[in-house]
C-alpha cells in the first residue's frame, strides 16, 4: 500500500532534520522540551522519593537528543541514603507532591524539603485539596508549613478530585495534566469558601485562592496592622485551583 500524500510529507521531513545545521537541530531539541507534571511520592520507610513520572522523551529520540535534553532536565530529589533519580526542570516542570493515603499530610510531608533534596529552585508546586471529611486535625498548618518551605515558588496549584484511598503509586506509569475544574459555580463558591475558612481558622493565615492567575501583588497584602483577633497575612504565593487528568502508559 502506497503512503498518503501526508505520510510521504512528515517521513520527507524527518528524513531530512539530521542534514540541518547542528545549531538549529540543538534549538528544535531544546524547544521539544514540553511543561510537564512530576508526581513525586516520599517514602519514608526507604527513605526516597518515587514517582509515576515517565523521563522526558527527549532523553530517549536519539544521542544527540539525549545529550541536549540533559542540559535541560537534571536528576532530581535525592535524600540522604538515595541519589537523585527523578529528571525534572525547574522551569518547565510543576512538582506534584499527592496526599499520602494514610496519614495524609503528616510530618513527612510538612518536612519533605528538609528530608529531600534539589527543591530550593521549585518554581511550581502542586498538592491536593483535601474534603474537610477525610482531613487529618495536623493537615492544614502541615501544607502551610510545606508551601512556605519553598523559597522560589511563585505558584501553587490546589488540585481537586483526587482519590485518596488507596497509593496512586500502584497505578505505574502516567501522564498528569493540571486543568480548570469542571465544577458549577455554586460548588466552586463553597469549595473556596471552605480553602480559605480552613487556613484562617487554623493557620491564622488569609490564603489567596482562585480559578486564574493574577498579579500576585494584588493577591498578597501585608496587614499594616495585625492583632490578635485579625489572621496574619502571611506572603504566599497566589493558590490557583485545578483538577487532575490522569493518562496511564498503554
């Protein structure tokens, strides 16, 4: 069977990319390198972290291409008794840290940037939205604690509807995608309500939350005159929620 006029077209292209100038070759790799979402789960019994992250496919087209892409990605999240093993980009990627299903946000977690590595240039970040139903008493000052241990996080997405009843690390290997949440409006209203309720009641912290992103300069103000009965604004980075697309390996 003879190929399509298409198919005949992108194998042409493909066949001729090695004869380009290597200049251009290296800048089509780099502009290859796509936004990603790394999930990154702690254990704490093995002391390491894993992941359900698949590497950059840059890092497995050819040498050429794994040799730029790792000018790029670098292994990440080490601890004290495991290299780094996870390729992530600060300025690419969005580090997802999952509510644990046993203890949800616990030590480990409030703790994850002084027990791991490599997270001092995070510039995403990522946690779950727990149901005031399911929440631990310890879990919000817990994911106030780990939000502020990021010193270069300019953004926080608080992702909605994820499962937290079993170890999502069972599920292999997967694609996340952060997206606008399908939900009505008067669901959405509580929900922030609820966000915002929660870390002021038992953080003391006014938490900005919202579905887009805006001048953080606006979200975050300092109180020019705080007292005991007034919640101290605290300045973290604007909260943006999303939800969760989840695409396992075939």
């Amino acid at each position: 069977m003879s190929p399509t006029p298409l198919d005949a077209e992108s194998r042409a292209a493909f066949e001729f990319f090695p004869q380009l100038p290597a200049e251009l070759r290296l800048e089509i790799w780099r502009l290859s390198c796509s936004e990603r979402v790394v999930e990154v789960f702690y254990d704490s019994d093995e002391d390491r972290c894993l992941t359900t992250s698949e590497p950059p496919a840059i890092l497995h087209a050819c040498r050429e291409s794994r040799n730029e892409g790792l000018r790029v990605f670098r292994k990440s999240f080490g601890t004290r008794s495991h290299e780094p093993r996870i390729y992530f980009c600060p300025e690419l990627d969005t580090l997802y840290l999952p509510r644990p299903a046993l203890l949800g946000y616990g030590d480990h977690a409030r703790d994850f940037t002084e027990l791991v590595g490599d997270t001092g240039d995070v510039i995403d970040l990522a946690i779950d939205y727990v149901d005031p139903v399911i929440r631990q008493p310890w879990e919000t000052y817990n994911k106030f604690v780990l939000m502020e241990s990021f010193p270069k996080v300019k953004e926080v997405f608080l992702v909605v509807g994820s499962d937290h009843s079993s170890d999502e690390l069972e599920v292999g290997p997967r694609t996340v995608q952060l997206v606008d949440p399908d939900i009505d409006m008067m669901a959405l209203d509580d929900l922030l309500a609820s966000v915002k309720e929660s870390f002021s009641y038992e953080v003391g912290v006014e938490l900005n939350v919202d579905l887009e992103k805006n001048d953080p300069q606006e979200q975050i103000k300092q109180d020019p005159t705080p007292d005991i009965k007034t919640p101290t604004l605290m300045p973290l980075p604007p909260v943006l929620l999303k939800a969760k697309v989840v695409s396992a390996r075939a």
